[in-house]
C-alpha cells in the first residue's frame, strides 16, 4: 500500500518524457505494471504475519514466542524457541490447533481461529512459529 507513490514517480517520468515516443512509454509503462503488484504483493504479505501474530498470538505466546506473558503464563504455554518443545510438534497439528482450537478435556487452552484467519494466514503463522526455533 505504501509503494503506491512509486508507481506515481514512475508516472511522472513517463510524462516528462517526449510524448511521441511512444516506445519509451510503452517500456515505462510495462515496468511499473510489472512491478508494482510485485512489492504490493511482496510487502503485504510479510506485514500480514507479523500482524496476526501481534494481534491475535502475542497475548498469549509473547511477541518472541516464549510466552513470558500474564495470560501466556495463566494459560500454560509452552516455550515455542525452544528445540525440544519445537521437534514434539507436526506442522499439520499446528495448523489444526490454531484452525480448530486447542481443548484439555473439557477446557480450552487456545480458541478456534477460523472465523478470523484463511488458512494462507494460518500457514503462514505455523512457518512464523518455526521461525522462532533456537
Ligand atoms: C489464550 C491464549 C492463547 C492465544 C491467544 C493463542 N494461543 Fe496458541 N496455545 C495456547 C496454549 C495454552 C497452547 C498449549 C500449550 C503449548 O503448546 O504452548 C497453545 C499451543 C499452540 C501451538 C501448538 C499446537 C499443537 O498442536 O501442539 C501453536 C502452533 C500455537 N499455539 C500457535 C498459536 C497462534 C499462531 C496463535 C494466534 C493465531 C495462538 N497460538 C494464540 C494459548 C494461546
């Protein structure tokens, strides 16, 4: 969202430019196509997991993923930089348990998060929680 201005550099130079050659502008105009989905695409995506992970995870499992929190503690957390605690989780599971929820018997460790994230965002929160590994 916040590249949208170099699309408008690049408009200004293409108007700049002698309007009768036609195939500089045809050029220009093909590179800044090209491109501008390109770092949209690019720098959304990264915003977004760091996002949800503030603003749905990071309560609960810290924003370093160790879960020093108040409610992190209270909810029983474990440690996600730590190898051991890491190498006892499958990434389907993962992606199960943040989709689905996680229950202990009756009560209920982490909610279900499908109502508020697609399953892109998911994967992509369950490679963030990898990332965190020691
Ligand atoms: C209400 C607190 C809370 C929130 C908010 C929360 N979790 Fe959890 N989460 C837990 C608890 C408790 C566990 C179970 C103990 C553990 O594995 O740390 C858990 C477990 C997990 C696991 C391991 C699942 C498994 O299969 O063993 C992953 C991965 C995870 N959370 C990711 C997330 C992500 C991603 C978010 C945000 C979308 C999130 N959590 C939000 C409390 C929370």
């Amino acid at each position: 969202m916040l590249r949208v201005p170099n699309y408008d550099l690049a408009s200004q130079y293409v108007s700049s430019q002698n309007p009768t050659n036609s195939d500089t502008m045809k050029k220009i105009f093909l590179l800044a196509a090209m491109f501008v989905p390109l770092i949209l695409a690019g720098s959304s995506m990264a915003a977004d997991v760091a996002e949800n992970w503030t603003k749905h995870c990071a309560s609960c499992h810290g924003k370093d993923g160790k879960g020093q929190t108040k409610a992190g503690r209270m909810a029983g957390v474990k440690d996600q930089t730590d190898a051991q605690y890491q190498a006892g989780l499958k990434d389907d599971k993962m992606f199960t348990s943040i989709k689905e929820g996680l229950k202990d018997g009756a009560k209920e460790k982490m909610k279900p998060f499908k109502d508020k994230l697609s399953d892109d965002e998911i994967k992509a929160l369950v490679a963030q929680v990898r990332s965190l590994k020691k």
